[in-house]
C-alpha cells in the first residue's frame, strides 16, 4: 500500500491534503532547486513524526512480530556503523530525454511557381536514390505558355505604336524649330528696319539743329543791320532837324542892303544850308527806306528760326520715336525667341515622355514576359542534394502547391533530435557532449554534440532539420524546446525515426573530490553536512560545500574533505535527517 494511500485511511493530514496535488508532483519531479529541497525537508520533518506514528499503528494492526522485527533491525543498525572512504574521480551532472533518428540533411522539394498548375509527371517513388539535380517531377504549364504568347504579340504591338508615336513627335519638334526660325528671323528683320528709321530720325534731328544755328545766325546778324539802320536814321534825324534850325535861323536873318556883300553872303548861306537839309533830308529818307528793309530781313530771319526751332522739334520727336521703335521691336523679337524656345522645348520634353512612356511600357511587357519565362523554367523540379526519396506526396494530375511535395533525406548523415521540457532546457547549451543509446545499436553508446537548441518552444508535430520551426506546442500546459545533436559517430544499423535514448552532459568536473550523495545530511538551517570518522572512532559533523552530482556520487568543491577521509554513511538511526535521507531529498512522498 502505499503512503499516501495509508495517510488517507488514518485521515493525519485532514485538509492538509491538498498540498499533495498533481502540481507539487510536478514539481518536485522537473526542478532541483536546493530551496525546494530544503523545504520539503523542513516539511516532511513536520510530519515525520506522523508518519512514523502511522508506521506504528499499521504495525499494531499488522501484528506486534512486524513492531518486534522493525525494533531488532534497527538495534542491529546501531551496533554496525558502515563508514566509506573519501575518494577522487570524475563525476558529471547528466539530463536525459527521449528523442529521435533524423537524417542531417534532409530537404522538401517543391517548385517555386507563383501559380498553381496540375502535376504532369512524376519521376521518383520512395525509395529512389537520387543525385542533385536528378528530376523529380514535372508540372502542366500549358496555361503559362499561352500567357507567355500573349505577351510577346502585345509586345511586338507596343513597339510599333511606340514607333508610330516617336515618328509623330520627331516631326512635332522638327515643325516648332522651323516655324520659331521664321518668327526669329521676322522680328530681327523688323529689328534692322526699326534701326535704320531710328538713324534716318536722327539725320533729321542732327540737319533740323544745323537749320536752327544758320537760322539763328541769319536772325542775329539781320537783327544787327536791322540795329545798324535805326542808328542811321535816327543820326540823320538829328542832322536834318539841325539843318532845319539852321535854314530857319538863316532865313531870319535881316540885312540892311541886300545888295551887299553881307547879304549875299547871308542869302548864299542860306542857299547852302538848305540844300544842305535838302540833302540831310534825301539821306534821312534813304536811311528810312534802308531801315525798313533791314526791318523786313530782320522780322523774316526771326520766322526762319522759329520755323528751324519747329523742324527741330519735329525731327527730335521723330528720332525719339525712331529709338522707342527700336526698342518695342527689340522686345518683340526677344519674346519671339522666348516664345520659339519655349515651344522647341515643349515639344522636345513632349517627345522625351513620349519617348520615356514608350520605354517603360515595354520594359514592363519584357518583365512580364522575363517573369513568365522564368515561371516556365520551373515546370521540372530537379533535386537539391544526394539523398533517398523518403516522401512522395503529389500524384499524376493533381494541382499540388505546398512545400513538400517529394522529401529528400541523407540517410548516411543521421543526427538525433529530442524536445526537452521548458524545466530542464536551461541546463542544455549548444556545444554539450550527449551520449546516445538506441534498441538497434545494443550497448554501444554513441558520441554526439548539441549543434542546436530553439530559442522559443517548438512544434512536437513538426520536425525540421534546419531548427527554423518556432511554434510553441502545449502538453500537459508546459512547453517544450527542440534540441538538435549532430552524431560524432555513426553505426549501420541506425535507422531514420529509431527512438534515441540520450543522455545530456550538463555539468562534469575531472578528478574530483566525491562522496556518496546519500551520505550528504542537511541541518534544519539548511546546511549540508557528512558525519567524519576519526583516526580514534570519534565522528563529528563536518559542513561541506557541495558540487555537481551523478547517480550515486556529489562533488565536495571546499578543501573540508580530502581523499581518504573516512565518512559515516547515513542510514535509518531514529533521527528525522536519517529517515529523510534514507527516503529521498523529497521525503520519500510519490503519488499516482
């Protein structure tokens, strides 16, 4: 019967029963944690005087011979105390797990169509051995083939329309440069017109000035003898009406005797001065007459330049609009050319587009063709390694698209997978030594290196040999991580799927200080301990610091114990350390 079984009849536990569920179970199985295991001491010392009580009453039931024998092994226990060396030897920490025969190389072959088409033949069977690049299958790219048809007769079309359009766009650039050279040379041509109107306004202008100056010479020099002619008049006006004031007093002379020498003198006098006035008058008039002559000259030089000073005026207006004539012709052969340019450029980039639209068209006609042609050469699928067919999974007619369609394995290179428990893979690294047992190869243990370990939970359904999956699959709530170990040896009785038994080097350390791991006590503090045999038979307790472990063995890794040191082997002496040690760092506590 077992413990729990027998609690549960004498009902110790009461409600405390439920810290003995499936999940501590699990527990206790999967982790190794030193606290864990220092708790269950500490618990198990708890009820260690229960249980015995119960070991005691099942007894009484039994029959007191089963109590008598219980009391007289244990008397002779106490009277034969069985001691063990201390000793140095290699001691290693190990994992072990159940995994599975793959090859090292196996691959999946499919065809990487974009499509999907129906399979016209197929050329292996499982079994075949094949070589890299041997056929494996053939896919019905009929459909491909006419799309690939199509495409070349759309092609050749676009060229010709492609033509058609560079023709008509080469003739639209070559008509603007033509018609913006005629438009150029028009404007330059009204340019030079403009040029030689401005130089003939400005002939004018320069031969109206000459007028000006001559005129207004003619004007000041007529103006002159006009002067001239007026101090003459004005001269013999004053001489005149002197004369006349002579005649005058002349005449009044009075003479006694007019027959003297004195009157005759007085009348002679008189005679003279008149005609002497006579004469002043004569010159007087012909200074007048000359006068309004030279008035006449004069008042006609004065229009001559007004008329000069006029044409001037007219010839400067003209030359001023001869020079904006010039420059509104300027300007309107300037935008002429602008506007010729611009209409060059525009058809040029009109005809570049053109041109650029016709050449991205038909790169992507050759690109769908390049594509197609490209889809066509997959039709046959040929392998990608030497290997054995070990998958066969596409038949004659079927429209097959995943990714295994025949499965290629190496089954001369063999490695073994297993998927390790989320509790343990910590202790699993890629580079670790793995020993490897299988039912086909007997006793001999094969040698291999961890060359992969999953960094998220793998799939259990799905086994890959390139560590690519990733997907985490649940069993009983805990997730599992794939590890790949590539064999050092081989054997040729190995198989593809063969169950692996393998066992994992988490730890190892050489030459060694050991002892025997039940021999290791803990204290209710927690310190482990071994009970030292002296050279006189005294025994006293030793704390040690402990190291890895093995099946039977536990490295001391302080200098408390040395080679050949004599230890007291723990067993059932009364103590709750000695039945706990006796049963096991959990108490001896297993359910089903």
């Amino acid at each position: 019967m077992k413990l729990k079984e027998v609690l549960e009849k004498i009902n110790i536990f009461g409600k405390e029963e439920e810290y003995f569920d499936d999940e501590i179970d699990e527990k206790l199985a999967n982790e190794e944690a030193e606290s864990n295991e220092r708790f269950l001491k500490k618990f198990n010392k708890r009820v260690i005087a229960a249980m015995i009580a119960a070991a005691l009453l099942i007894s009484a039931i039994a029959g007191v011979s089963g109590v008598r024998y219980m009391m007289a092994q244990a008397k002779e226990t106490e009277e034969e105390v069985a001691t063990v060396s201390v000793v140095k030897q290699d001691v290693q920490k190990t994992l072990s797990a159940t995994g599975t025969i793959i090859s090292a190389e196996e691959s999946g072959q499919f065809a990487t169509v974009a499509g999907s088409y129906p399979i016209e033949e197929v050329y292996v069977k499982v079994g075949d051995v094949v070589k890299k690049g041997d056929p494996l299958y053939k896919l019905d790219m009929k459909t491909m083939q006419e799309t690939l048809s199509y495409q070349q007769q759309a092609l050749d079309l676009q060229n010709q329309q492609n033509a058609i359009a560079k023709q008509n766009a080469d003739k639209a650039l070559e008509d603007a440069k033509q018609s913006g050279a005629v438009q150029v040379n028009d404007a330059n041509r009204s340019i030079d017109q403009a040029v030689q109107d401005k130089a003939a306004a400005d002939r004018n202008q320069s031969s109206a000035n000459t007028q000006l100056e001559n005129s207004r010479r003619a004007e000041s020099e007529a103006k002159s003898a006009y002067d001239n002619a007026g101090s003459e008049v004005s001269s013999l006006q004053s001489k005149v009406d002197s004369l006349q004031k002579e005649v005058d007093a002349a005449a009044g002379a009075q003479v006694q005797d007019s027959e003297s020498e004195e009157a005759k003198a007085v009348v002679q006098n008189l005679n003279n001065k008149k005609a002497e006035l006579e004469k002043a008058k004569s010159d007087l008039s012909n200074a007048i007459a000359n006068r309004e002559s030279k008035k006449t000259a004069y008042e006609s030089a004065v229009s001559s330049r007004q008329s000069a000073e006029q044409s001037l005026q007219t010839a400067k207006d003209g030359a001023a609009t001869a020079a904006r004539a010039v420059d509104s012709a300027t300007a309107s052969a300037n935008n002429t050319q602008n506007t010729a340019n611009n209409n060059i450029i525009n058809q040029y980039q009109s005809a570049k587009t053109s041109e650029l639209s016709a050449k991205s068209s038909t790169l992507s006609a050759k690109q769908e063709i390049s594509k197609s042609k490209e889809e066509l050469s997959k039709a046959v699928v040929y392998a990608s390694q030497d290997g054995t067919v070990t998958n066969v999974n596409i038949v004659k007619g079927q429209t097959y698209s995943g990714t295994d369609a025949v499965v290629i394995d190496n089954v001369t290179s063999l490695k073994a997978t297993a998927d390790i428990d989320e509790a343990q893979i910590p202790q699993v690294s890629v580079g670790q030594k793995v020993q490897i047992k299988t039912d086909a190869t007997g006793d001999e243990i094969l040698e291999g290196t961890v060359s992969f370990v999953s960094p998220t939970a793998t799939k259990n359904s799905s086994k890959t040999t390139d560590g690519a999956s990733t997907t985490a699959s649940v069993s009983k709530s805990r997730a599992t991580y794939r590890v790949d170990v590539t064999l050092d040896n081989t054997n040729e009785n190995l198989r593809l799927g063969m169950t692996a038994k393998m066992t994992f080097i988490t730890a190892e350390a050489k030459n060694a200080t050991v002892v025997p791991s039940s021999d290791i006590q803990t204290d209710f503090d927690g310190n482990k301990y071994v009970v030292v045999q002296n050279a006189d038979g005294t025994t006293e307790n030793v704390n040690v610091t402990t190291g890895i472990s093995d099946e039977f063995y536990t490295e001391i890794k302080d200098d408390s114990l040395k080679e050949g040191d004599v230890i007291v082997e723990a067993g059932l002496d009364g103590s709750a350390d000695a039945v706990l040690d006796d049963m096991g760092s959990d108490g001896g506590i297993y359910f089903e």
